[in-house]
C-alpha cells in the first residue's frame, strides 16, 4: 500500500490565520491613510523694497523649534517642500543683508495634491554700507569656436554692463578668448559689468588674509592671481586695473574671496556648461599701523577644457574688523 498523506481539518488553526489576515489589513490600511495625511508648501521669497524674488534664500521649516526640512529658493525667489505630515510648523528664511523672517503657526492639513501658498517679504539689514562691486571681467575660453550664452543672477543693483546686458550675453567664441557679441557683431575681449550691495558686517570680518606694503604689491598680485590660475592676460588686466587704486594706501589688507560666487551674491550660468571655473574677489582697505593677520590658504585651480574666469574686487574702506 503506497504512503498517503492525510490533511486534518483545524478549525482554530485557520481562525488563527484569519485574524491574522485581517489585522495585517488593518495595518496596512491604517500606514496607508497615516502616509496619505500630508501636504505640501510652495510660495516665493521677495524683497521689500524691489518686490524682486530673492535667489538662492534658505527656506527651514520648523516644528517645535526644530529643523523638519530645508530648501533653497530657485533664481526666481521660489519655493517648494512637499510630504508634509499635516501638523502645526513654523516656517523661517533667511538670506545674507536681510533681516530673518519668520512665518509661525502654519496648519499643515490632509491634502498631498494641493500646495498651500505662503509669500515671504524680506526686508534688508538697515545701517549697512552699500559695497560698490567693481569691474568684474568674464573670460571665455572654449574648446572650439561656439556660441555661448552667460547669464548674471546678482543679488545686489547692477550698475553698467558692457557689452548690454540684455537678459544675458550671446556671444560667439574663440578658444584664444576673443568675443563678438552676437547683438551687434563687435568684438571683446571680455564682458564687463560692475553694481552695488550690501553685505553683513560679518562679511568683512576677515579672520585671514594678506599685509602688503605699496612697493610689494604689483609682485604679490602676480603671485597670487597665477596660483589661483589666472593667466597672464587676466593678470595684467587685473593689476592696470587695480594698482593705481591700492596704491593710495601705504599699506593694504586684502582678502580674497575665491570660487564662492563673492560670498554668494552673484552667480554666473554659462550655457553650455564650462569644465573649469575660476573667480576671483579681492577686497582691500589701509591697513592699521602694526596691523597682523593670520595669511590666507588660497587655492590653485587647474585649467582643464571649456574655462570661464571672472575677477572683479572692492575697496572695504571705512568697515572695521
């Protein structure tokens, strides 16, 4: 007689297994409505007084004091945070030369498909020197001969461009770094613009930077450009330019501010989008008698394929450590 196997019947076992079942629903049902139970927050941050969107603002969305989630506002001042649990939050910006703002008790409620919309008005720091930024210069050396377009994202007031700078530059290039503006077919060897804006005392609290005497000054700027990686043309332009200004003072202070968008108050996009890119900030003001300072580490870039340079820099006379 060949083996069989018998299946016994076990109520209890199966209505164990049932209950089983259903609590599982039960669970999943209720991870499913709790996920469901979030929204999402969209607005824009604007300046008071130009009613413009401010750029690249830190948004923070706070519940009881602490961080819950974070973003950035995009070039147009907006926002976005989404899968919010709902809840009570407070919501916080804030931005270098304006004063923080902070928006409370906002009531997240049970809606993920429907943003709801809150506008942040900045208004700036009062009592804080307007800072001229002077002659920015922008180098293009592509690869091969292109069009190129460069666009200015400037959290301050642009004062003059060269050539107009009208929603951007256009213009074609050649490797050597030779320009023609597309707009009117003149030639450049860079693009130029200049503004003002204000920034935090805090700004100009230089914990390194350089002392230089006047007689040493032409020396130290080639110096110091080339490690950073300019070359000898952006060099030159930099010191005609910024030599007869420094040289009022005996002695200077510089500090430089080296491939962070000058304390991120400007931003350059350059389409299509450079292998390398070098900027250069220099702010200066007379040095006190027997002033010392812990030298500054720069750093040296390399020059590899498509290369934008941009310099510029700004007296800091007057705004004390």
């Amino acid at each position: 007689m060949k083996n069989r196997k018998v299946y016994f019947h076990n109520p209890m076992k199966n209505k164990i297994l049932l209950t089983c079942f259903l609590l599982a629903c039960i669970l999943l049902s209720s991870i499913s409505s709790s996920y469901c139970q979030q929204g999402a927050l969209q607005g824009k941050i604007l300046d008071k007084v130009t009613k413009e969107g401010i750029p690249f603002a830190s948004v923070s969305l706070m519940v009881n004091g602490r961080l819950f989630a974070a973003t950035t506002s995009d070039m147009d001042g907006k926002y976005v945070i989404k899968t919010i649990p709902i809840g009570k939050y407070d919501l916080k910006a804030t931005e270098v030369g304006f004063n923080t703002y902070l928006f409370k008790s906002i009531q997240i409620k049970q809606d993920s498909t429907t943003f709801q919309n809150i506008q942040l008005i900045m208004d700036t720091i009062q009592n804080l020197r307007n800072i001229e930024i002077k002659k920015p210069a922008i180098y293009l050396y592509p690869t091969k001969t292109e069009e190129i377009k460069v666009k200015l994202n400037f959290k301050g007031k642009i004062g003059n461009t060269y050539p107009v700078y009208d929603n951007g530059w256009d213009v074609s290039t050649e490797p050597d770094g030779k320009l023609m503006n597309m707009d009117n077919k003149r030639s450049y060897n860079y693009l130029f613009w200049d503004g003002t804006y204000t920034f935090p005392k805090e700004h100009y609290n230089y914990r390194t930077g350089f002392i230089v005497k006047k007689n040493e000054l032409a020396n130290f700027l080639q110096s110091k450009l080339g490690y950073m990686g300019l070359n000898n043309t952006e060099i030159n332009d930099f010191i005609v330019y910024w030599l007869p200004i420094m040289n009022k003072n005996e002695t200077n202070l510089v500090h430089f501010w080296v491939n962070d968008n000058i304390d991120n108050s400007a931003f350059l996009f350059v389409m299509p989008k450079p292998d390398t890119e070098i900027t250069v900030f220099m702010e200066f003001r007379k040095a006190e008698s027997g002033q010392t300072i812990h030298e500054q580490q720069l750093p040296s870039t390399e020059r590899k394929g498509f290369t934008v340079v941009e310099w510029g820099g700004s007296e800091a006379d007057g705004i004390i450590n």
